[in-house]
C-alpha cells in the first residue's frame, strides 16, 4: 500500500485525539480526523490543541495554547541510516513535553518516515475526494455528519440519518483502498441494507452484497476521477436517491 506510512501516522493523530478529549463525541467524533487547508488535522481540541499533518511540506505541528512545535516526518534525502534518526525517536523528542507526557507511541502501530512520493500520490486524491463530498454534503437536508477523515479505513465519509430511526443510515465515502481493494472507490451503504433495494437500476456503479462488512453501492474511482468535482457529487447525490429507497 502506498500510502502507508502517512495512514499509520494518522492512526496514531486518531489514538492521541481520543486520548486528549477524554470523552466519547457523537457519532466517534472523538476519533475522527479532517482534511483542511493542505493538512490532515485532529481540528481544535478543548479549545485549545491542534495535531496536524501537512500534506505538501511533510510536517507534523503540535499546536497548545498559541505556542507550535514542528517535526518532520520526511526522512530527510541526506541521511544514509534511516535506523539511526527514526520517527519513533522524532515523537518521542515531542512526548517529552509537560502536557503530552501522559500520551504514547503504540506499539502495535507500525510507524516510519513519510516518503516524498506518498504525498505526491495521496494529495491530489485526497483533495478532489474532499471537495467532491464537501459539494455532495451542501445538498442534504435533516441529519447528517461533518465530513470525517477516519484513521482506521482511511476514508473520507459522511452519514446521513432518517428521521424514522437513528439506527437507519446511509453512508458515503471514497476510500484510498481498503485490505481487500489495490484501487479507491467510492461507496454508498445504507444501514439495514434491504436486498430488495437491488432491483433499481444505478446510473453508475454496481450494487455490492458480497461483503460481511458493508453491502451498497460501489463505484471505482478510476470511473469518475476525471470528472470535475460538481458532476461527481451530482452523481453521489443520484446514489444517494436511490439508496434512501432502501427504508421504504
């Protein structure tokens, strides 16, 4: 996977937001990253922190109470070891200050320098899937989510919620890959998925049921990209419509 350096760090940005809230936020807010301004960002926590990555410099800004502190966590193109000077020696450096000694590097996250061509690879997909969704998302109505970046999958994804029951959702997403897929795609999956939803014909994509994870809508992203952003949103929005026949 190409982008696995950049996602195990922000599986760690998720672990240590979590830890510094304290608390459970709706709908795993608390745990939910953002894509903003060139950056992957935990946003403001407590009113008062901020962990994020840029995606076109390669750092990392820890920022409390007006005062930052910058890492890099590209591997600079001088260093011959890369076993001597390691992030895990980078963040520890930055655990050692007062208001993150409480916070810690897990081991079960495997982490290591960003290369310069993960974010080359990773930016402008990113941005476009951002901004496609963002566009999607000013044309609901009722309940729906911020538009998270979730550490685990590594997805960007809003879900919208019907007004019979919090229990009934869709969610949409566009996802870099996932254990099973080399190549991004995006999804619509409405939650309890009623087989008979199937029978409607989709403009684009394939009805997808042969998951234990998710069933919906799939559509390779490599089928739309080169669209402009409106006429993908248009599209995720004529999913949409369809999918909320799901509950009826």
């Amino acid at each position: 996977m190409f982008i696995t350096n950049l996602h195990n760090l922000c599986k760690l940005l998720g672990q240590w937001k979590t830890k510094l809230i304290g608390k459970e936020l709706p709908h795993y807010g608390h745990n939910a990253l953002f894509l903003q301004n060139d950056e992957i960002t935990t946003g403001l926590i407590n009113n008062k922190t901020e962990i994020k990555i840029h995606l076109l410099t390669g750092q990392l800004l820890y920022f409390h109470n007006e005062e930052g502190v910058t890492i890099n966590l590209v591997l600079p193109s001088d260093t011959i070891d890369s076993s001597v000077v390691s992030v895990h020696t980078t963040l520890l450096q930055l655990l050692l200050r007062d208001e993150l000694k409480h916070l810690e590097l897990p081991p079960e996250i495997d982490l290591g320098f960003i290369s310069s061509k993960e974010l080359s690879m990773y930016y402008p997909f990113a941005v476009k899937a951002r901004r496609c969704l963002e566009l999607f998302r000013m044309k609901l109505i009722g309940h729906f989510t911020l538009l998270h970046l979730w550490p685990e999958g590594f997805d960007f994804s809003i879900e919208w919620f019907t007004d019979k029951s919090p229990n009934e959702q869709i969610g949409l997403g566009i996802i870099p890959r996932d254990n099973i897929y080399s190549s991004p795609y995006l999804y619509v999956n409405p939650y309890p998925f009623n087989q008979e939803i199937v029978k409607h014909q989709l403009p684009f994509g394939i009805w997808y049921t042969s998951s234990n994870s998710w069933n919906g809508i799939k559509v390779e992203w490599s089928d739309i990209a080169d669209y402009s952003e409106n006429k993908i949103a248009d599209l995720i929005y004529q999913l949409f419509s369809i999918s909320i026949e799901n509950f009826r």
